[in-house]
C-alpha cells in the first residue's frame, strides 16, 4: 500500500539501530536511500548491501551532522546520485548518562551539537530543495525523555525536547510550502545504543514502566517514521508520534 518509488530519503544516523531499520524500510517501500553515518562504515556499508541484495538503491555517506559544512557534504552527495531530498530523517545522536553537577561542558555541548544542531543542520540544507519542488516530507527523532525528563540526562532530554518544539515551529513555517514535518518519539528501544541499560540492573525497573512489559525493536520505529514519509500521512503535520508501549500516554 506505501509506495515510495522514484522518492528519494536521506537517513542520518542509518549505519545502526533505529536509523538502519529506517533504511531498509523506507528502501523495501521503493525509495532511493542516502545513509549518513559518522563512524560506522562497515557497518553503513553492511547495510547498503543488504538493500541493495533486496533490490533497492542506497549510498552510504560519512558526515559528521553537527558540522554545518559536513550536513551540506551529505546534501551534495545524496544530490548528485539521486537528484535531490524528498524525505529527511533525521536519526542522527548520542546518549549518554551523567549527573548534572558531575557533566562537563564538553558533555553538554556534544549531545546538544549531534541531537539538535545536526537536526537543524540538515534541516537548513535541505529545505530550500524542498521548496523549489513544492513538497517535501521532515521526520525528527526526538524520545519520551524530551516529554518527560530523565534523571541523570539532563542533556539528552534537553536536546530532544527542543527537537519536539523545532518540529512543531517548523510544522507551521513549512507546510505553506508542501512540507510537511513531523516527530517520533520512541521509548526504550532495544538498539546498540539501549542494550546494557536493558540487561543491566536497572531491567526490571525499566520494563514494569512499560504497559507493554517490553522494549520495542528498531523496526516498530521504523514504521511509524515509514507511514509519516508516505502518502498515509498527507494530512498529518507538526505531530508527535509517540512509539513506546503506552510508557508515556501525551501529545
């Protein structure tokens, strides 16, 4: 029924996780997939094989987001290859734990320069494509911690709750121009990223949080980020989609 053909998305963060699952559903669906990863190349490169193997089109691309001439690298090279940006995800950030009288400034700023610079870096560069084709479709991926808080990552939630109100501001700006932008806000995730604090000490405490009793899969998230990408969701715009097993129950 998703039919993404002659589409073109580029995924930030895709080498892993919630951002390679992205890849290979948005590819399966019929679009052209640029996949940006900072330092996983094997593993950006495992996976341009795979959609590849399944007959999708995907390049992978080494760019570090929060850096402004890097996020327009990423452009030039999905522009090249496929001709220009129809979806955006932007996928791309770090977690990390760290009480806030003990965090550093140097760990504020990376999680503040990755989770929400790196979403408005590419978000900069690739709207003014977008509005030269009158369409264009933003996805950000933000998490319950941007609604709720999270004790002992104060940055993180900070950085994806300002995510959620750069994806509501940009809903109202954007969609004069056939944009639209919209938010996933995934609970815990088994991913990489999530898998210690999922198997560690704290596991119980984590999952009977969760009326679902369970973290989801990085594939869960993919599909909401695949229905907000399609022609499903033409009417859906500055929302937040919340992914999580019913852990957070708001908008």
């Amino acid at each position: 029924m998703i039919d993404l053909q002659g589409r073109t998305a580029l995924v930030t963060g895709g080498s892993r996780g919630i951002g390679r699952a992205c890849c290979e559903m948005l590819a399966a669906a019929g679009a052209r997939v640029t996949l940006g990863y900072r330092v996983e190349q094997h593993a950006a490169e495992e996976t341009v094989r795979r959609i590849a193997a399944a007959g999708g089109a995907a390049i992978a691309v080494s760019a570090d987001v929060s850096r402004v001439d890097e996020a327009e690298l990423l452009l030039e090279e999905t522009v090249d290859r496929f001709g220009g940006v129809d979806i955006l995800v932007n996928n791309a950030g770090l977690w990390s734990r760290s009480p806030v009288d003990e965090m550093t400034d140097e760990e504020w700023r990376t999680i503040l320069d990755v989770n929400l610079t790196g979403t408005f870096n590419m978000i900069r560069c690739c709207v003014p494509g977008m509005k030269r084709a009158g369409r264009g479709r933003i996805v950000n991926i933000s998490s319950t911690a941007g609604q709720r808080g999270e004790a002992f990552h104060a940055h993180y939630a900070s950085s994806k709750g300002a995510v959620i109100a750069l994806t509501k501001s940009l809903a109202a700006e954007l969609c004069p121009h056939g944009i639209l932008t919209n938010c996933v806000a995934p609970g815990w995730v088994d991913t990489d990223m999530s898998h210690d604090a999922l198997i560690g000490p704290d596991a119980q405490q984590i999952l009977s949080k969760i009326p679902l009793g369970r973290a989801g899969t990085a594939a869960e998230i993919a599909g909401a980020v695949l229905f907000l990408a399609s022609d499903l969701a033409t009417f859906v715009n500055g929302e937040i989609l919340n992914v999580n097993g019913g852990a957070v129950l708001c908008g």
